[in-house]
C-alpha cells in the first residue's frame, strides 16, 4: 500500500529458521496480512466473489502449522480508526486498474490481461506501479474475504478474535500480557509501530521453514538509528495508519522511486522530527497543515490504541496515561456490549463503522459502475435498507447516539449531500414488537433440510393462516423469558426481516410479495444457496432491476450470436444465473470473462449486502433489547445461521450466456444432440468445473423466479416477455 520498508536490504535482516524451533509455541495471526499473502488467482477481480482456493488454500497452511506442533489464534481487524487511505479514491484507482485489463482482455491478450487484472485486485507494490508513482492500484476485498475466513476458522476450530479497531495493536496486547496468550506474531511490518520487538514475515512450510525479523536488526542495518526515526519512518513510507508523507510520490522532489532508506534519511536531515520535516518546503509548498495533524493522530492511535482485555473489557493501551479526547483520534466508543459480539464474529463491522464515523462510502466497483440502474441503486433504492440497519442499531443504545449526523458519500457524484440525522429516522421496535415465538411453535416444522434459519421455513410457516395467528407474541412485560435456542432465535431473525421487507404484514400473514416469494422460493429446492439466489432475484424484481434492456453502456461481454431476440433472452437468463453459484473445483477460475456480467453482478453484491446489513441489525438489537438470553458461546452459530453470508461471483452467469450464445451457431439449435454437444464443449471452456450440473443450476434459478412472475400477474411489466424468454429457453435446457 506504500513504499516498500525492505529493498536491497531484506536479506540483510531476515532470518530463517527451522519450524521445529516453535513447537508447541502459538502463533498470532494477522488476518489480513494472511490473507494478502495467499496465492493469488489472477482473474478473481474480473469475477467477484470470494478466490475458489481459499478454503483449501488456508486449511492446507493450518494443517501443516499445526503437524509442526504450533497453535494458532487469528486476529482480525474491526472498526476503521485514523485515516490511512481515502477509500473511494482508492477504490477508484482499483476500478481504473479492472477497465484497463478488460480493454487489454477484449483485445485478445489474455496473458497481459491476466497480470492486470491480478494488480486491479491486490495490494501490491511492484516496480512498474511505483514508476508510476502510484501507490494504491488497487484492492483485494479483505473485508468480505475475512467473512469467508471466518466460517472456515469456526469449521476447522480454530479460535479467532475481532479485534475493537486495529488486528495489529490486539495482537501486541497479547503477545505483551503477563500471562502471554501468543508466542509469536505473523504479521505486516506495521507492527513495529507498536512496539513489538519479532515479526514472522513467511513460512514455508514445505521446506519447514520460517522467516522472521528483528526491530534491532533493522535499527543495526540502517545505521544504529533511534527507535523513534524507524517508528516515524514506518509511519510516513503509508499503511493504513497514515498515507505516505506526500513528498515522496512527487516526482518534481524524487524523479525516482524513493526507498525506506530515502525515508530514514529525510527525517535527520530535515531536524530530526516529522513536524520540522512537514514545514520544509518540498518544490516550493510545504504539508504542514493536513498531514502534520494526520501525523499526531495516527501516533496517538498507535500509542493509545483500543483492545479487548482478557477480561473482556474494551480499553485504550497504556491508558493511565491516555488523554481524556482519546476518540477523537479513534472513534467514537460503542457500548462494549457491541465490541463483544463483533469480537465473536457475531456481526460485521460496516453499519458499527457508518454510525461511528458518521459517513457512508459508496465506493465504486471493479466493473466501473458507469450504468444509471447502478448508480440509482446505490444512491435511491438500497438508502432505506441502509437507514433501516442504523435504526435498528441506535435504538436500543444510549440517546447520544440518535442525534447523529450520517452523510453519505458517493464517488460519482461529489456535490451529493446525502446528509440524515438518526432522529429523523422512523423506529422499527414497534414494527417489530410481536415476534417473541419459543421453540415449541417452532420445532416441529424444523427439518435438515429446512432449519429454522431458512428463508423457505420462514415462508412455509406463515403459509399456515392459524399458526401466522400464533406467532403473534408480544413481548410481556413481566415475567419476559428471553430467547435461549439457536432454532427459536433463527426463526424470529428472519420472520423480523420478513415483515421489514415487506412479505409479511402486522399481523404475522403474508403480503402478496410475500406469496409470490413463497411461490418462488417452492420451486428453489433446499439448497441454501439457491434458496437465496431465488429470494435475491424476486428482490431484484421488486426494483425492476431483471430485465434485458442496456444498463451498462459501452461494456463488452454481451451475447454476440443470433437475432436481436435471442441475444435479448440470453442476456436476461443469464442475469438471472449471475445469483447462482458455479460447480467449481478449488482451483483458479480459467474460462471466458464478461464485464457486462460483471457489472450485473456488482448490483446483485450490493442489494446481498444490504440484505445483510439489515438482517445482523435485526439479530444484534435483539441481543440489545434483552430479547435473547446472552449467557451463551454460539456467536458463529448463529451468524452462520442466517441468510446473505456470502456472495457468489458471475461466472455462473458467464457459462449460462456462452451456452446460449453458443446454441445460436447451431441451425438446430433446439435438438438434443446439438445440446448435448454444446454441453460437452462447454467443459473445455471451464475446464475446472461442472459445466453440466452448473447449468442446471441456473435453469433451476431461473425455472423458480418465471414461477413467482407468473404468480406475481400485473405486478410485474413486460409479462409477454417473460412468457416468449421461458418459452424460447424451455428448448434449449
């Protein structure tokens, strides 16, 4: 993310050792600094999703560790706190990065490409991109990544934590507690800000190897420098703690690349401290303003930085000494009740961050998101989910909180003044007030097949008039049992969501949106992920946002072959299929791209987010409200429980347009041999997947929503179209 701490000098500090050395040692993690160090799939910015090789990936490297005899504990990062980086500028270099590879892509170099696309979605620091002298090309979607790494940590039983704010600061807290919770630290150099003497930097466990660093020997190798001067130059070459000191990326005061060693020089020269540096005129302008303050509040982060105790308590470092203004450098404090469920993974941390910082990013995606149906979805059509989630959040907690100020900031239009206060948002308690339902009610329409957690439970019970009646259960004011089982706290989650979104009304019975949902959903099949894809999508009809028509001009990767009318069917159906997930080995994706699909699927990630937003804030004041008993371990449990975990990329949608579009080569498109055919060459197209089973998937997607837009009658336009797509698809299956 900034200038590189190690260049000629690496070899000189870093130090290797055999893995036996920290047997029965445990191991602190870094979460993001593991995942940033995985091997990368080149494509995976072009697809979205999570990489297909992470899960094997990182329960290979857990395995091997552990065989080496080591524990492990993850840490991973909460709250944003300081500055760092301008996340929708960095966004947007990312998305500059993504158009670039996809011109070189559809202009037929696929090995160019591949590296592009590799540099759009990582955070890397390579040659060619510091002559460029820029320095955040883009990002690797750590945030929804950690999700996923999560679910696999709980799986494999792993422990982890979420730290309050920063990963780094919780792991020092506990590599310096008196009772040493962990051993060792694997993490960015970023860590020796705070102190830390050792960082493990790579393992290599294939040779039984590890490399580590030692603070003293970095101070050695650059000439015995003080402590400070290494800690202030850390600081300035950017992290995302500060950005680099801007001097260093003008070219008209370093025509070349500067090197940490260029860094460590500065500072002497100029009087020994950051602040004398900011007031020396770098070509003739001077940064003492702005990023001298940036400087001071990222030191006193770095020095006061907020952990989670062993005790449970969320506190500043060395706080004895701590200054009494300490959130403003940090952030405002949350309830430590918040902290707590956010450390088990109980939720994320984008709405705590919203009502925190006071500011919602709307970030571009790699796609470019240059279509008007995009843009009025981030910016109209998902404002009400978002507002939802802030109110279901600050009702409960302390009164300061609903006078807030929330400002939404979007990259495509600057002058947007997208400002709310908390106060003037409506409650949603009341709304919500008579879902109180115990596990008698519930256990016994439970099924492995149909957890209580599930959307099509949700649906089929009220589909039942004389048990939506019992459900109604308000909450008594005496004697007020609290929720204790997974199954009966699932099922009140998603009835809640149910009723905010519209299928289910006050009085606990389903709203026609709620039955054509129910329609829809009969025909998705039990598997969770096409459960969700099926409610997703009848959401998506909802906002009018499944259709053919052009909604991302000037993107390639439109079906090419046919009539108008074919490439218009091809186009919707494989819209649909985008919300599907592909049969796929964990092995990189190899096979044909689509930004138009791409594009598709940046709305689809966005409405999945929001849903998600809504749903954990659902969960979350419940637990606030005293609706859910709290003595409890089952944080993941019930998280993994409930729906909108994770997002799926749009390959599915790519090899669903290229079977069609393919079909239109064929005069007997429709026949079964030419089918048949098609499929067969399909799988050489992705070779790592089922071309076959995934296919059908997404007719399966597909076959589910035409159900709900036939139960839906004049609720839905173009229902003709509709009619002509599923007859003209229904051939060619």
């Amino acid at each position: 993310m900034g200038i590189p701490l190690f260049d000629d000098w690496s070899s000189k500090v870093t130090k290797s050792f055999d893995l036996k050395f920290l047997k029965g040692c445990t191991l602190g993690i870094d979460a993001a600094y593991f995942l940033g160090n995985l091997p990368k799939e080149s494509l995976q910015p072009a697809l979205g999703g999570a990489p297909f090789c992470l899960e094997t990936e990182t329960v290979t490297w857990i395995n091997d560790l552990q065989t080496a005899g080591l524990q492990l504990h993850f840490v991973f990062n909460g709250l944003d706190s300081g500055v760092g980086y301008d996340p929708v500028a960095r966004a947007t270099k990312a998305a500059e990065a993504n158009h670039k590879a996809f011109s070189i892509y559809e202009a037929r170099h696929a090995a160019e490409a591949s590296q592009m696309f590799r540099s759009s979605g990582m955070l890397i620091q390579d040659e060619q991109v510091l002559a460029a002298f820029d320095t955040s090309v883009g990002l690797l979607d750590i945030a929804s990544m950690s999700e996923i790494l999560k679910k696999i940590l709980y799986e494999q039983g792993i422990p982890f934590t979420v730290a309050p704010y920063s990963a780094l600061a919780q792991l020092v807290y506990y590599e310096r507690h008196p009772s040493q919770y962990i051993d060792a630290v694997y993490g960015p150099s970023d860590l020796f800000c705070f102190g830390i003497d050792k960082i493990i930097t790579k393992f290599k466990p294939e040779a039984s190897l590890f490399h580590w660093i030692d603070r003293r020997d970095c101070l050695a190798e650059l000439g015995n420098i003080p402590s400070h001067i290494f800690i202030d130059a850390l600081m300035l070459a950017g992290s995302d703690l500060l950005p680099v000191f801007p001097p260093f990326m003008n070219q008209a005061v370093y025509p070349k690349p500067p090197t940490f060693r260029n860094i460590i020089q500065a500072i002497p020269t100029s009087g020994g401290s950051v602040p004398r540096l900011c007031a020396q005129p770098f070509a003739g302008t001077s940064v003492k303003g702005q990023y001298l303050d940036q400087y001071k509040r990222a030191m006193a982060r770095v020095k006061h930085h907020v952990v989670i105790t062993a005790e449970g308590d969320v506190e500043a470092l060395n706080k004895e000494n701590a200054p009494d203004d300490i959130h403003e450098c940090i952030g405002l404090r949350l309830p430590e009740e918040l902290y707590m469920y956010l450390s088990r993974g109980m939720l994320r941390p984008r709405v705590l961050n919203w009502l925190t910082s006071g500011k919602i990013n709307i970030t571009q995606p790699l796609a470019g998101g240059d279509g008007q149906p995009y843009q009025d979805l981030v910016k109209t059509q998902l404002e009400p989910l978002r507002r939802q989630a802030l109110s279901l959040l600050t009702e409960p907690i302390h009164r300061y909180f609903h006078s807030r100020d929330i400002t939404t900031r979007l990259w495509f239009d600057t002058t947007y003044e997208g400002k709310f206060n908390m106060k003037s948002l409506p409650s949603t308690r009341d709304q919500l007030s008579k879902w109180h339902v115990k596990n008698d009610l519930i256990a016994d329409f439970t099924s492995e097949d149909m957890p209580s957690g599930s959307l099509s439970f949700a649906l089929l019970t009220l589909g039942n008039v004389d048990l939506a009646a019992k459900t109604v259960t308000p909450k008594v004011k005496v004697g007020h049992e609290p929720l204790k089982l997974p199954n009966e706290i699932l099922a009140n989650v998603v009835w809640r969501f149910l009723q905010l979104r519209g299928y289910v009304n006050e009085q606990h019975q389903l709203t026609e949106w709620g039955k054509i949902l129910e329609t829809a959903l009969d025909a998705a099949g039990t598997r969770k992920d096409q459960e969700e894809a099926v409610f997703i999508a009848v959401e998506l009809l909802r906002l009018e946002l499944v259709s053919p028509d052009t909604m991302f001009l000037g993107y390639a990767g439109a079906p090419e072959h046919g009539s108008d009318i074919e490439k218009r069917n091809d186009m919707m159906v494989s819209r649909v299929a985008c919300l599907g997930k592909i049969r796929h080995q964990p092995k990189a994706y190899s096979g044909p791209l689509s930004r138009h699909l791409l594009a598709y699927q940046s709305i689809i990630s966005n409405l999945q987010a929001s849903l998600r937003d809504l749903i954990e804030m659902i969960l979350t004041a419940m637990f606030l409200e005293g609706s859910i008993n709290r003595d409890r371990d089952d944080w993941m449990q019930l998280s993994l429980g409930l729906p909108f975990y994770e997002e799926h990329s749009c390959e599915l949608g790519v090899l669903t347009m290229h079977y069609l579009d393919d079909l239109c080569n064929y005069p007997d498109a429709t026949s079964k041999a030419t089918r048949a055919e098609v499929r067969e060459k399909g799988q050489s197209w992705i070779q790592n997947s089922d071309f076959s089973g995934s296919l059908d998937d997404a007719f399966q997607v597909w076959d589910a929503l035409y159900k709900g837009v036939k139960a839906a009658g004049n609720k839905v336009k173009d229902r003709k179209m509709w009619d002509e797509i599923n007859e003209w698809l229904s051939q060619r299956k």
